[in-house]
C-alpha cells in the first residue's frame, strides 16, 4: 500500500530568555541614596534588590518591565556596603553589584570649614560666629549644614550668637539626619569684668617756696583677661573725692602712653586733691581709681621775735647818775657858806653843792650824764630758726 504523509507547519519560539539583566559599573551612593542603573536587552527587568550580603535575595521590588533601569533608593545607612541586584521578566536574576554609601563628610576647621568672628577682637557685647562650609556642593550632596553653641541643641543654620565665652560646633547632617563629624571652635574674647584698681605712687617735694606745687606720680594699670589698653586710659587732679565715673571725655588731666608711667602733677591751691585714674581694658570696660587727698598745707614761717637772733654789746646813753668824787673846799668867808664839789667819772661833768655848815653838804648828787657806760642785746640781723623761703608748702598724702 502506497502510505501518504500529512502536511505540517513551523514556527520561531522567541520568548526564551537565558541571559541575565546587568548592574552597570555606574551605579553609585550617597550617604544615604543609591542609584541604580542597569539593563537587559531580552524580557526585561522587573524589579531590584539591594541586600547587605552576597547571598541572592529572594524578594525584589516591583518595577514595571524595563530594558533600562535607573532607580534612586533613599533611607541608607551611610558607610556601608551594600549588593545590588536586579531581576529581569524570565526570572534571571543579575550577578550582585557591590557599592558602598558615603560617609556624611566631616568637618575640619580650617581644612574644609572656617568660623567668622565678629568682632574678632576683645569685647565686652555679643560675639556673633558664622560657619563657613568651603569645598563640598551642599546641594548635590544632599547635605545641610547645623550649628550648635555649648551643650544646646543643633540647629540648622549657619550663625550663632554669644553673649558669653563658650564653644561653637558645626556639622553636616544628609535628608535622613545622619551626621558627619563635628568641628568646634571657641569663643573666648568676650570679657564683662572691669579692670583692677590702678596702684599709685606719690612722690614729690616735701617743701616748696611757691605755688602750684610739683608732685610726680607713679601709675600701673591691670587687668587680668584682655589686658590694659593703655593709650585709653585717662587721668585727672581736682578737689573732689566724689567718683567721675567711667566717661573718658571727663578725665582732661591728660593721658598715657606706657604703663608704670609717672605723671606730673600741679594742684595751684593749698587743701586736699585727689588723682582720679580711669583704666580701660583691650575688651572696653573701665575702671576709676581714686588716690587722696593729696594735702597741700600753707606752713609759711614768719620769722616771730623769738626766731631772731641778739648780742649783747657795749654802748653809751644818756642818762641820770649818781656821783659822788668829793671835792671839799673850806668856808666862803665871803659869803659865810661851804661848797662841797662832785665831779662826773664818764663825762667829766663838774657841781657843786652848798650849806650853812659842812654837815648841811650832802654826800652825793645826781646829773645827766651824756657818755654813761652800759651793755645792750640787740638783734643782729639773722635768724636762728634756719628758715630762709618766705614761703613753705608742704604735701602731704
């Protein structure tokens, strides 16, 4: 028997698909975000994993059918290790891609951050401090940059504001609030004590002959932080012990120019003076010093009598003696009377007396002498206290 062969058809099977979606060598990671980009020229790619393991997952995300994949996964860890892989409409799943997350960058003052003082010298107000990120795209990475002062809170901005010495930190953290390490700065200009006393030193004539007086004054300043900014402090001599304060313009005395400067000093007037001194320091605060009183004392030596010095020397006066140099002569027949005669030792003088008898004659009698001989004190013209100046003024203090 003749047999006879039936017809038949043919057809192409083209849904077989062997070949495994690839991870390209682009994928990449931020902190906390990585990109994946792969492909698969077959059934195309329908999801992706990323696991922290080689061992190949057995869960993938949905994604719908693509020959060309680009996703970006958020919420990683940062400076981790992580496996990418994909998995394509046939089931094949990819070789792993190993990539790592970045660590959110660190800041290091002066390296890649700079803090910015103003003022940025002594002060005694606010310090404001401002950080500066330099060398790193904030935006593109993702980044923001928080600051906090001393144990506070961080916050999200740039400046911070000290009304006191302390520490500023910065830092970067990504959009997931992981944190780089921190830099640090410290405030430490500000400065609200007032100087220390100024110490004062008084030297001077003890005595002089006229007024204003001349007095000389040694002056230190101190203070302990910012130190004395000596060309601003100020001095100045009246008669009051009430305080002037810590206004500059005040003080007309005059001014310094190194510290343990002596000063020259007039007070005009006899009474009590005082020496104010105002110390200002490198950060603005002031201090008044007072040194007093300072007394003048008007101790003018007169020259009294009991000052003057005398001496005793010879001279002659006038003056009534009494003589006696008897010189008798008999009886005046002529006038029935006797004479007795006196004569002067010191000036020669020459007289007489009379009587009925000689026993009537008295035996002495009394004259004015022109050349009597006697001693005088007088003063001779200087003085035996020592004092020559018409005038003393003395300083005390």
């Amino acid at each position: 028997s003749t047999g006879q062969e039936g017809g038949g058809t043919t057809g192409n099977v083209e849904k077989i698909d062997k070949d495994p979606p690839v991870v390209e060598a682009s994928t990449n990671a931020t902190s906390n975000t990585i990109h994946i980009k792969a492909s698969d020229g077959a059934s195309g790619i329908i999801g992706y994993a990323i696991t922290q393991d080689t061992n190949t997952p057995e869960t993938f995300e949905n994604h719908e059918n693509t020959k060309d994949l680009e996703v970006s996964v958020e919420n990683k860890t940062q400076n981790t290790t992580y496996y990418v892989w994909v998995k394509d409409e046939a089931k094949n799943i990819s070789a792993y891609k190993e990539v790592t997350t970045e660590k959110v960058t660190g800041l290091v003052k002066g390296s890649n951050l700079t803090f910015e003082y103003s003022p940025d010298d002594w002060t005694n107000e606010t310090v404001t401090v401002t950080a500066k990120v330099k060398g790193i795209d904030l935006a593109a990475k993702g980044y923001k940059l928080q600051t906090k002062k001393d144990t506070g809170a961080w916050e999200e901005k740039a400046i911070q504001t000290f009304t006191a010495n302390g520490t500023v930190y910065a830092r970067l953290v990504d959009s997931t609030k992981q944190e780089g390490e921190s830099a640090s700065a410290n405030v430490d200009k500000i400065e609200k004590e007032e100087p220390k006393e100024a110490t004062i030193t008084i030297s001077g004539e003890i005595k002089q002959s006229s007024l204003p007086v001349t007095l000389k004054a040694e002056v230190t300043h101190a203070d302990e932080k910012s130190g004395v900014k000596i060309e601003a402090c100020k001095y100045m001599l009246n008669t009051s012990n009430k305080t002037l304060g810590t206004t500059a313009d005040v003080y007309t005395g005059g001014t310094f120019k190194q510290n343990g400067e002596e000063i020259e000093l007039k007070p005009d007037n006899v009474g009590s003076w005082y020496l104010h001194i105002l110390t200002i320091d490198n950060a603005g605060n002031a201090k008044e010093t007072i040194k007093g009183p300072i007394t003048i004392i008007d101790e003018t030596h007169t020259h009294e009598e009991e000052c003057k010095n005398y001496v005793t020397k010879s001279t002659t006066i006038t003056t009534t003696v009494s003589v006696s140099n008897i010189s008798e002569q008999g009886w005046d027949e002529s006038k029935g009377i006797v004479y007795r005669y006196f004569t002067c030792n010191y000036c020669g003088w020459r007289g007489g007396a009379s009587g009925a008898t000689m026993y009537d004659l008295p035996s002495s009698m009394s004259h004015t002498c022109t050349k009597y001989p006697t001693t005088v004190t007088e003063w001779d013209g200087t003085y035996k206290c020592g004092y020559t100046e018409e005038n003393v003024y003395k300083i005390s203090y």
